[in-house]
C-alpha cells in the first residue's frame, strides 16, 4: 500500500469519528471544545484529501486501488460531517439534502463516464466546490455564522460542478452520433 491510498485510509477512519465527536454527549466538556476537536478532526481529514492527491500526481503513484478509495473516502467524510451538522441543527436539511445527491450522482456518472474512457478529472468549479463545502463544514463545526454563507456558495458550485458532468457526457455522445 502506498502513502496515497494509507492517506485515504486514515481519512476513512477519521470520517467515523468526526461523526462520533459531533454526535456523542460529552458530560464534562465544553461546547465550544467539542466544535474545536470536530473541526480539527474535519481538518485533518481534509489534509489527507489534498496531500494523497498532490503525492499521487507528483511521485507517480496513481493506483486503481487509489482511484476507489480516495472517492470511497471523500464521500465518508462528507456524509459524515453533513450527518453531524443536520444532527447538531447546524445545516439546512434541503442544501444538504441536494449536495448529497449530487454527490452520489455524479459519482455513479463518473464511473460510467470512465468506462467510456472520457475524462473525469476535476474541473476548476469542482475544486472550487471542494473548497466551500470544506471551508462551509470547518465553520459550521465551529458553529460560526459565516458557515451557512459558505454552504450556500458550496450548493450552488456542487449544482454547477455537476451539470458540467453531464454537459462534458452530452457532448461525448453528439460526438459520437
């Protein structure tokens, strides 16, 4: 296993605990700790996204392992700090509702546009929507009031990110008629 994909691994046990922190009641703690190692946590994890990525590309250790585990995980830790936020009352269930969705969507569409061998790289609103909804979850786990800003951007760019999936595949298949 290469550090890539033990990145992905540790972002997929982190991802449990994140959920663990925001959901367990702490007798003797306060809040504001617990929205302090829940972001902590959160961040963590969101370092491995972006390091098992750049080590990937830059040493060369793209893996078909990889290629499953880095989105397994990513949408672990998603789902469970959106799961946390809408326990805590700390999201609107509908913007989560929808960026979930799309998620698992555009994740199902990916695999079928790699069987077609189409390009599913990220495009820059896909990182972008990457950086709001983590930036969004950070805040919201602080319980801080810019969070529910940032979630709205991340809605809007996740709904954009993903029509660009399907416009990239309609283009594919006029292409191919």
């Amino acid at each position: 296993m290469n550090l890539p994909n033990l990145l992905a691994c540790i972002r997929m046990v982190l991802a449990p605990l994140l959920f663990f922190l925001m959901t367990y009641h702490f007798a003797n703690i306060h809040q504001s700790w617990i929205n302090y190692f829940t972001a902590l946590t959160f961040s963590v994890a969101a370092l491995t996204d972006f390091f098992d990525g750049f080590i990937a590309r830059a040493w060369g250790q793209k893996t078909k392992l990889g290629a499953i585990l880095d989105p397994l995980a990513d949408k672990m830790l998603v789902l469970a700090a959106f799961l946390g936020l809408l326990i805590l009352d700390r999201a609107n269930a509908w913007i989560i509702y929808l960026i979930l969705v799309r998620e698992f969507f555009i994740t199902g569409f990916r695999v079928v546009m790699v069987s077609e061998n189409l390009d599913v790289s990220a495009s820059f609103a896909g990182k972008l929507k990457t950086a709001f909804q983590m930036s969004a979850i950070i805040f919201l786990c602080m319980d801080w009031f810019l969070g529910q800003g940032l979630l709205f951007i991340a809605l809007i760019l996740t709904l954009y990110s993903g029509f660009e999936y399907i416009l990239a595949y309609l283009k594919h298949l006029k292409a191919k008629s």
